[in-house]
C-alpha cells in the first residue's frame, strides 16, 4: 500500500462499484483506492472489470471483481455478501451502472425498452440501496453515492425513458436519505452533465453531435471521468458528514 493510500481520505474503508468496468464508474473505483479504500468493482462486463482491477493494482491499491447485473437480485444479494467476506465490511457504495437504451422516436418508443432502461437504471439503484444499506449498519454506518444525470432534473427530449428513470433515481435518493439519516447512512446523487465515455460516443453518435454536446456545457467542453469521480469520492468522505439528500450537479454549469 502507498503512502498516499494510506493517508488518504478513505483510508480502512470499503467501497463498492457497480459499472466500474467503463467511464464514470471505473474512474470512481480509481479515485475510491486513491483516496485509501479497499474497492469491490462490478459489472457485467468482465474483461472491462478484471482490468479496472489491474489498473487499481498497479496504482498500489486493493481491488476485487465479481460479475454483477443489477437487475439481478440475487447478484447484488452475492455482490455484497462477496464484499463482507472478502473485505470484511461495507462503507461506501456508487450506485453508477446504467444504460441509455435505443433512441427511438417518442411515439414508437417500444414498452420493452422502457422496461430494460427502468430495470437496470432505476430498479437497479434500488436493489443495490436494500442490500447495502444491512451491511452499512453491520458497521455503523456509511455513505450511498447514486449516478443519476443532469437528464434526472431536466428533460432530454430524445431519451424520455432514460430522463424518466434518472428522474426516479433523484427520488429515491431523497427518500432514502431522510429514511436513513438517523442510522448514520448518508445518500446523496451525483448528476453528470456531458461525459466523455464510451456511452456519450454512442449518444454523440446517435442523437447529436460532439460540438452540440460540448457547446450544452457554458465551461465549453465535455467532462472527463475523473472529475464526477471526485465529486463522488468528496460525498462518500467525512467531509461530506452533513451532506445527505441532495442531487449535485457536475455539469459545467448547464442547470446553472
Ligand atoms: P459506460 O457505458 O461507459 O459505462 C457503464 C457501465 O455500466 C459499463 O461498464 C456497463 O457494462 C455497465 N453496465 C450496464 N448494464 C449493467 C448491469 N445491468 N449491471 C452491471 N453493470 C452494467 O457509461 P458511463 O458514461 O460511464 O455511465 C455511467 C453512469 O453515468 C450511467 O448510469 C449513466 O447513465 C450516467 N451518466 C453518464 C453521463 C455521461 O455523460 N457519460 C452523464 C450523466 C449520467
């Protein structure tokens, strides 16, 4: 372990990630071990996860991947029992893994596409919170991070379903929060503006352009993963002790 591991803002503590095989989350699982805590990495993609985890080891930190969908009960409910016997306790947990879905038009828009987008990216935050949240309290407490979007506080009209499940997730986020403010478990949202990811190539690719997605930030340029991620990292600290309930923009400016 680094010297910089060991004094950093998580030292001893553990944190969970789902869709830490790409973007946002594999940055926050980078930034969660830089700041000193052991990191249960998961995804559906597997190769994309052993390697956030070699990219951690190679940094000097601790990481461990288990295949996760969270839609999946029985993933998250292996996820987390995964998670307390390999690292013994559960602190922090970025709720990230999500998906855009298919752009389709709105009057078309396919009821089982609806489906896959809330399963994963609403159902799944949620599944994850109800798991966590028991063995948080195992030790005391902890700290709950949900990836909604700037889509979960403003329209975007060619993602509604997508808009509409990131909408749900700053409403649970806020629920939750008030629910558990008392068992020391705080739970906060992060909500990115444009992301340089591989899913905003495939949005860029399929609903507009790269300048028109550069030009929706006033900062005038896309963000890069690593600074959601230290949002991410902030609100999961104790220096974030009496912030719980909100949905924070790191956008550029563009709910300003
Ligand atoms: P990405 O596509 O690069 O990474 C998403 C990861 O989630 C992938 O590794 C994928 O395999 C994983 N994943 C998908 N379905 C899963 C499932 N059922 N179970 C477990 N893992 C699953 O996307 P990016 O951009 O890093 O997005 C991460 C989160 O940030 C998403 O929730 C997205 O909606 C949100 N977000 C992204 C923005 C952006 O500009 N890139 C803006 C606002 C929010």
């Amino acid at each position: 372990m680094s010297s910089t591991t060991a004094s950093g803002s998580l030292a001893g503590r553990v944190a969970l990630v789902t869709g830490a095989a790409s973007g946002i989350g594999r940055a926050a699982a980078l930034a969660y071990a830089a700041a000193g805590a052991s990191v249960m990495v998961a995804d559906v993609d597997v190769a994309g996860g052993d390697e956030t985890v070699a990219l951690i080891g190679e940094d000097g930190g601790q990481a461990a991947f288990l295949r996760t969908d969270v839609s999946q009960e029985r993933d998250v409910a292996a996820l987390v029992a995964e998670t307390l016997a390999r690292f013994g306790r559960l602190d922090c947990a970025f709720n990230n893994a999500g998906i855009e879905g298919r752009k389709t038009a709105y009057l078309d828009f396919p009821l089982d596409e609806f489906d896959r987008i809330f399963a994963i990216n609403t159902r799944g935050v949620w599944i994850c919170m109800q798991h966590e949240i028991p063995a948080m309290l195992r030790s005391g407490g902890g700290a709950i991070v949900n990836n909604a979007s700037i889509a979960g506080l403003r329209g975007a009209a060619d993602l509604p379903a997508y808009s509409a499940s990131k909408h749900a997730v700053v409403g649970m986020t806020r629920s939750v929060a008030k629910n558990q403010a008392r068992n020391n478990i705080r739970v906060n949202a992060v909500c990115p503006g444009i992301i340089d990811t591989p899913m905003m190539d495939r949005i860029v690719a399929e609903v507009f352009t790269r300048e028109a997605a550069t030009v929706m930030q006033p900062i005038g340029r896309m963000g890069a993963p690593a600074e959601v991620a230290a949002a991410v990292v902030w609100l999961s600290s104790d220096a974030a002790s009496l912030v719980t309930g909100i949905a924070m923009p790191v956008d550029g400016g563009a709910t300003g």
